[in-house]
C-alpha cells in the first residue's frame, strides 16, 4: 500500500513514541494537529503548576530551557518546559528570569535587566513590554553597568530620595504579579503590575514605551490593590487588600470620556458605565479608576473576617461562569527562626486559617451588592502569581469541587486546598511536588492554551 502523505494516517503508536520524546508544551502542540493525533497523544493532566528555576540552576542548563519546568498536580509528576528566547525580544538566556503571571495560556516574564515579555510556551509566540526601568520609581539612569538601580520607593512624598540597590532585588522585592488582557498582541495588549504591601500598582498597552502609575482622581497612586482579573478589552476589575473593595480600572479610556455604553451584560457594562460622583466615599475615583462595589468591611449583612495581630487577609477576585466573585483568605502568621530567612526577605510562615466567598449580584436600584456563597457547585478556583481563575473539576481531573487552591512560597503547605463545604484546608500534592516547591521562588498556576 503507497503511502497517503498524510499525518493523520501515522500509526498511533509511533505517534505516541514521538510525543514521549518532546516537551509537554510540544505535545500540546502536537494534540492540536488532528483527531487522529489527538487520540495517540495522552494529555498531561491538569492543572499545571510552573517551577522557576532556583538560584542554583546549571547555567548550561539556563540557557537550555530557561531552567523552568512544569508539574502535574493529578500525576506529581515534573517535566522540563522549553521556553524559548531566539524568537522576538524580552529576557533571554542567562538573564535569571522569572514568572510573575500567567493567564489565557501566557507566561508574564521579568528578566533580571528588568525586562518585560508576555511569551505563550505552547505557541512559541512572544510580546515585549516596556522595561520596568522605564518608570519614574525607577531613577532616570535606568539600569546602571553595575547591574544596580535607584529605587525611589516613596516617589510620591520625596522624589528625589532613593536606595541603590541590585536591579534583581528591585524586581524580587517590587513585583508581586502581573496581569494582562487575554488574546494579547503586540498591537492590543493591556497589563498591570500589582507592587508589594504598600507599593505602586502600574500599567501599559500597546504602543506604550513606559509604564504608568494608577492613579485615583486627586493623584494618589493606588497603593492597597491586592489582585486585578481581566474582563475585556482594557476593563479590568481590582480588589483592594484587606477592606475588599472592587474598583474599575478602565485602560482603554482616553482623556475624561464619559459616554456611558447601552448594554446589559452584567459586569462589563456596569464596569464600563460607572463613573465616581461627588457623593462617592473618600477615595474618589477619575474615569480610569472608579468604585464597583463598597468594601466587604462595610457591608453589615457578611460575616467578614476581621485581622488580628498574627493575621491578615488577602482578597482576590475572580470570573465564574461570567458572574464576579471575591474570595478572601485570612492567613495566620507563624515567624521563621533565624536561619530559615531566605532572600527575599520572608521572615514569616504562613497558613490558611479562613477562606469566605462572596458573589456580586445587579439589585434593583442598579447597584452591585456583595452576598455570601457558600459553594462553587463544580467550580474549583486556583489562587496564586496567576490571573485569580475558575476551573470546573468535571474538565479538570486534578481538582475537587467548590475548593479554592492556593499556591505560595510562604505557605507553609505551599499548595493548599480550603475546601468550602467542610471548612477546612489541608495540604496537596505528592512528595515530587514537596520537594520541586522547597524554594524561595513561589510556584505558579499555568493552564496551557494555543490561543
């Protein structure tokens, strides 16, 4: 029998010998090709965990893979992630560089020269963004010949005071997470970068050549936006630390635009069409930055959580089958003995004490109210340097029902489950899991995409 010149007409089972020769991003690939392929080709179980590479890494190595890897939570099993730098600008090999999102399928990397690249590991498919040096926190020499940077980390109250300190430990101690719009191009793309406890929160879109701060309408910089999800186009929704207010960021406004959209769709039109008044409460918001929805703090009908001296609560939004949801998560503080300091300054082990969800549901009056929900039905959600994101346990085999995941390097269990019908968390993953998490570099959630 000749030959047909068709793929789809390989046998399986060399299929399937190729596939367990390559990295599994490549093997994604190679399930996209066809039915037939799809068929031979195993998935790699969801969900996905990202591990950096740690400061020990083999420079050889490096250069190789970029030293990440990638690990099934369902299998606890660990495999190298090819993440090229040949193909378009941004951190190359050599430039210790690190995650600090992942969304849509896309990584959010940060190189040690600051710089900045949106890259899609299964795609191959790169987006540059401005370096972080092209911000005002950032002194106007950038990154000097002496790797350092000045890091002028109260801008707004003495701009011409300063620390010089090593670009790496700027990025480290400054970045917390990335977030960005889905489908990014280099031509239409939209990002935030959250800043640590009390830092700045800034973004940029297409055709940016700097990063700016956000800002509310009296020039405060935001300083308390915990977490941010995306919506779409440029709209986005943020949540402040601990009070748990939403706000709008809307980065695709131009000037003080203030047409109001005709639509009805829930959370996009009610983001795109508010606007702050007079009547707002002491944060008064411009057309960018404006208020969703009051703070969990005061809204008297939810048992919210109220920090203690050992603890504190970090809130995180995300997007469940469209409806918004915050989810916030005391965690109780245990201090680290002296030589379990590690480099980026973590003096404290943590672990989830409470974990409590609200959903925001359009009253009558036109206004988004917050109600506590007390389960996600099938909806897991996974919590951590990742865009905050809800996947249902029937499609994803390594996650229970109503459990929100969490993923931290200063957890103690460092991946968590808080399971929301009983109350309680308890740890998850196996000893390969345990073992590629004892680093100070935290893990990140990745759902691989071909969009």
């Amino acid at each position: 029998m000749a030959p047909s010149g068709n793929m789809a007409d390989l046998p399986g089972d060399i299929v399937r010998c190729i596939a367990g020769r390559v990295a599994p991003e490549c093997r994604q690939r190679m399930r996209a090709v066809c039915s037939a392929w799809s068929a031979a080709v195993p998935a790699e179980p969801l969900p996905w965990i990202l591990l950096q590479p740690d400061d020990g890494t083999a420079a050889a190595d490096a250069a190789e893979r970029g030293g990440f890897s990638v690990l099934s939570l369902p299998t606890d099993s660990k495999l190298p992630l090819s993440i090229t730098t040949s193909a378009g600008s941004g951190p190359g090999p050599g430039q210790r560089v690190r995650c600090f999102g992942a969304g849509h399928g896309w990584l959010a990397l940060v190189g040690a020269d600051l710089s900045v690249t949106l890259r899609n590991p299964v795609t191959g498919h790169a987006i540059s963004l401005p370096p972080l040096t092209r911000h005002p926190m950032v002194g106007a020499d950038g990154l000097r010949e002496d790797g350092l940077v000045l890091w002028r980390t109260w801008l707004d109250w003495w701009p011409d005071s300063g620390d010089l300190v090593p670009a790496e430990e700027f990025r480290d101690t400054y970045v917390r997470k990335v977030v960005f719009s889905a489908r990014p191009r280099q031509d239409d793309y939209f990002a935030v970068v959250l800043g640590g406890y009390h830092s700045y929160a800034m973004y940029a879109r297409a055709g940016a050549t700097a990063w700016e701060t956000l800002r509310d309408a009296d020039g405060r910089a935001l300083s308390l936006v915990h977490d941010v999800v995306h919506v779409e186009g440029g709209l986005f929704l943020a949540v402040t630390r601990c009070h748990g207010k939403v706000l709008v960021l809307d980065l695709a406004i131009h000037g003080n635009a203030e047409d109001d959209v005709d639509d009805d769709d829930g959370c996009t039109a009610a983001a795109t069409t508010h606007h702050a008044t007079e009547d707002d409460d002491d944060y008064c918001y411009s057309p960018s930055v404006s208020t969703f929805a009051d703070p969990l703090v005061m809204t008297e009908s939810l048992d919210y959580f109220v920090p203690g001296a050992d603890m504190h609560v970090e809130n995180h939004l995300v997007l469940i089958d469209g409806e918004l949801y915050q989810i916030w998560a005391a965690r109780e503080a245990e201090p680290l003995p002296p030589e379990e300091h590690n480099c980026e300054k973590k003096l404290n082990r943590y672990h989830i004490a409470d974990v409590g969800v609200v959903r925001y549901a359009l009253t009558a009056a036109g206004d988004w109210e917050a109600a506590a929900a007390a389960d996600l039905g099938d909806w897991a959600v996974l919590v951590g340097r990742n865009e905050t994101v809800a996947v249902c346990s029937g499609d994803v085999s390594g996650v229970s029902a109503s459990c929100v995941y969490f993923i931290a390097g200063e957890l103690e269990e460092v991946v968590c489950a808080f399971r929301l019908r009983s109350g309680r968390a308890e740890p998850v993953g196996g000893d390969v899991l345990r073992h590629a998490c004892a680093t100070p570099l935290p893990p990140v959630w990745f759902l691989p995409s071909l969009k």
